[in-house]
C-alpha cells in the first residue's frame, strides 16, 4: 500500500507518492536528507494498480520508498537513472 497526494498548480499535478509506512519518517546520509512529511506525501492510501494509475498521469512525479520507487521502475514510469538512494531509502524525482 501507499500514501498518494496531489498537488495541483495551474494546469499541471504532482503525484507524491511513498511506501506507506514511512510517512512521517526522516532518512538522511553523509550526501542528502528525505523528509517523508506527512503534510506532503499522506493523501490517499491507495493499491499498486491505482498507485500506477495515478502516476502515470502525473505531470511531475515525487517518489519515496523501495516499493514505491520498484513499482514505478517496474511500470516504465520512471527509469534506473532517475533513482537515487539515500541510506537505504529509494527516492526519484520526475519532471
């Protein structure tokens, strides 16, 4: 399961999308801090086939979380080298 909001300015949407049970959580390393902020990522919990779904009309995608990240990459909807890790935490940024 993951935890999906929409962010809507003008005509274009951003999906921030995470695995749901790092909402709220912080992962940091020596290069980079991912801040897994409730207000930007806890939307709708929604399943793979939705999750999926959501993305793919994006016009900008935020993506935290191993499962999330593998689904999008599993999907076509992002690309190896959109993937960046920080510890042990997936995350890609899509514009």
């Amino acid at each position: 399961m993951y935890c999906i909001k929409i962010h809507k300015k003008g005509k274009s949407n951003m999906a921030a999308i995470c695995d749901k049970e790092i909402v709220g959580k912080k992962f940091e390393d020596e290069k980079a801090c991912l801040d897994v902020s409730g207000g930007f990522y806890n939307g709708k919990v929604v399943s793979d086939k939705e999750a999926v779904e959501l993305m793919k009309n994006a016009d900008i995608l935020n993506i935290s979380g191993n499962d999330a990240v593998g689904l999008a990459l599993k999907n076509m909807i992002i690309r190896k080298e959109d993937i960046i890790f920080i510890g042990k935490t997936a995350h890609a940024e899509v514009f």
